[in-house]
C-alpha cells in the first residue's frame, strides 16, 4: 500500500528545510563578531584580575616597613656645635680611572661653589692609577687611600657594577683623619651653588628623597639616595656598621645605599631635592625639575653620564682633554637631547677647569 495515497497534497516531502547559518550570512558574521569580542572582554578581564592580585600581594620593600631596631646612636647629636671650617670635607671616591674626568670637573665645581671645607678623595689603590691621582690632584683634591669593604655573603646577589660600593663607608671613619663633618658627594655630581649650611646642621646624617623614572611604580619614594649625605663622622660607628652589614636584611642588588636606607630609616633628616638634583625628577615631574632650577645646589647625573661613552666604558681608560669634548658632543644628543641643557652645565664648568687648569692637566699625561 502507498502512503502517499492518504497524505494532503502539501505534505508531499515538500519539506522546509531547518534554518542555518549557511542560508542566513548576515547572522553567522554577527556571531562571529559577537565570539571574538567575548573572547576578547575575558582575555581582558583576566589581565586585569591578575594585574590587581600583583598590586596587592607584591609590595616594594621599604626600610619602615621592614624596619629592624639598629641604629643606636640618637636623633640629633648631643653637643652640637657648628664645626670650624679646618675640620670640614667635602668627600667623594675614586675607583675606577674611568671616572677620573667625572671627579676633576667635580672638585673645580666646589672651588667654583667656594665651599668651605677640604677637598677629600678616598680611593682604592689596586684600581687607581698614579695618572688618575695626578689629574685629581691638580684640581685641588687630596687623595686618601683606603681599604676595600666587600660585599656581605661574597658578593652574592649584588649588581655587578655595585661590588666595590661599600668602600664608601670609610669615609664615617674620616675622623681619624681630622675631619668631624664631611659632605659626601658621588663622582657623577656637579655643585651649581654653594652649600655650606649642609656642615651646620645637628643631625649626624642628611640625605635626599630618591626618584624614579615615570616607568616606575616608586615615583617619589620614601627611601632616600646615597649619593649626596651630610654626616658626622664617627669610626666607632663604622665598626659597628661593619659588624651589622652581613645580619641586616636589606635588598642586596642595592649594595651600601639598600644598607644605609635600612640602618637610617626612622633617623634620617630629608633634604629638600635641590641637593640631589637627580635627572630622573626631570622626567618624572619637569614642572618640579623646572620649579627648583633657581635654587639648586648639586645635580646628580644618575641618567646620563657625560664623560663617559658607556657604563661599560673601560674602568682603566682615561680620556685625553681633545676626546673628552667630542664625548661631551655626543652626550647632549642622548635620550633625544632631554639633558642637553644639564650636560651643557657640566661642560661650561670642564671648559672653565680647562683654562685655568690646563697645563697642570696636560703634565699628568706625560
């Protein structure tokens, strides 16, 4: 028997076919669409998920917050008196000879300054030349040698530029030398003003703020930057820093400014930024670096050093005078020539040692 024979006529296998993307091409565009923007919005979401979990479970370590009961000494020294200039020192490090150029142009800039106080330079015989102490020496800077202080736990963990970094310590024990305050200042600084009131004040240690680029969450951090310290010196203090370095919990990669931040934390005296006039304000905050111009005593070339080709220039290379400008040249072109004003300051002060001092400098190269 045939079926069809019973069915209507409108059922005969006239069969509407079931609706699908391939008969619809507007609809199958739109779900596509719709299914990258969701995988999109989730891959997002997730970033972000995570990004909030990294904010609030990693915190950058700070000396307060992982404040440990050091320091000993008090507050504020307890015969202050202001000190006679005969017992006063302006103090930086040599360490290598290829900042040689970096600490002549630097002690012309405290003569310039007329800074009253002695012009100290300690440094590590085994790494220093006799020209590099020559050059230093004709500018007015009395070399002083002084032991190396390694790094705790063997070096381990320390940023490889940093391993000789400790040795700046000595200078608390420069009152075995006859000097009871001392501005230290590192080789990469230059004096625009005078700062003799740094000598003057009751604190036993005076430091500026450090600053970060834009790039770094820190900003304007809390910790503060060991290139630039007023201090009284005391050996008995050295000693018991010594002691102290490998039990400290501190960031070792940072070397003696990670140390000095954690044994100084709560008994530091913050200076204003004038006095370490670090480049990278300039690029946090050009309005600040604009607004304190009129009042800086030293600028501390963190980001651009401008005698030197590279970091990884050779440590016992000294350039001659001639290269030395076309170096100089090079340097107010890097970073896009954001600096090329603060690398011309350094310059006009070497071209000023220059012709005051330049025959003594040329001697040094015989």
């Amino acid at each position: 028997m045939n079926l069809r024979h019973f069915l209507p006529n409108s059922w005969s296998y006239a069969y509407s076919p079931l609706p699908t993307t391939r008969n619809r091409p507007g609809k199958s565009r739109e779900c596509g669409y719709r299914y990258v923007m969701w995988t999109v919005a989730r891959v997002v979401l997730n970033a972000l998920f995570i990004w909030l979990l990294v904010r609030i479970f990693s915190k950058h370590y700070t000396p307060l917050d992982n404040y440990q009961n050091i320091n000993h000494y008090p507050l504020v020294h307890a015969n202050y008196t202001p000190t006679p200039h005969d017992r006063r020192a302006v103090v930086s490090s040599l360490y290598s000879d290829s900042f040689t150029m970096a600490i002549a142009v630097l002690g012309y800039s405290v003569l310039k300054a007329n800074i009253h106080a002695h012009l100290v330079l300690p440094y590590l015989e085994s790494q220093v030349s006799k020209q590099a102490l020559c050059i230093a020496s004709a500018i007015g800077w009395t070399p002083l040698p002084v032991p190396f202080i390694p790094p705790p736990h063997h070096g381990k963990g320390i940023h490889y530029r940093f391993s000789d970094q400790y040795t700046k310590l000595n200078i608390w024990g420069l009152d075995k030398a006859g000097y009871d305050r001392v501005v230290y200042l590192d080789a990469d600084t230059l004096v625009r003003r005078n700062f003799d009131e740094l000598f003057d004040g009751p604190f036993d240690f005076a430091v500026v703020p450090d600053v970060y680029r834009p790039n770094d969450s820190r900003g304007f951090s809390i910790t503060f930057n060991a290139g630039v310290i007023a201090l009284r010196t005391s050996s008995a203090l050295l000693k018991e820093m010594l002691d102290l370095i490998p039990q400290t919990d501190y960031p070792l990669d940072e070397a003696e400014q990670a140390f000095l931040n954690q044994f100084y934390s709560a008994k530091a005296l913050r200076l204003p930024y004038a006095y370490n006039a670090n480049l990278a304000i300039k690029t946090r905050s050009p309005q600040l670096w604009e607004g304190m111009k009129a009042e800086m005593r030293i600028v501390h070339y963190t980001l651009n050093k401008p005698w030197m080709t590279s970091l990884d220039q050779d440590p016992h290379e000294i350039v001659t005078l001639e290269n030395q400008r076309g170096i100089l040249e090079k340097s107010t072109k890097r970073n896009g020539g954001l600096y090329a004003q603060e690398v011309g300051w350094w310059v006009d002060v070497f071209e000023e040692m220059v012709a005051e001092k330049g025959e003594q400098l040329q001697a040094c190269y015989l």
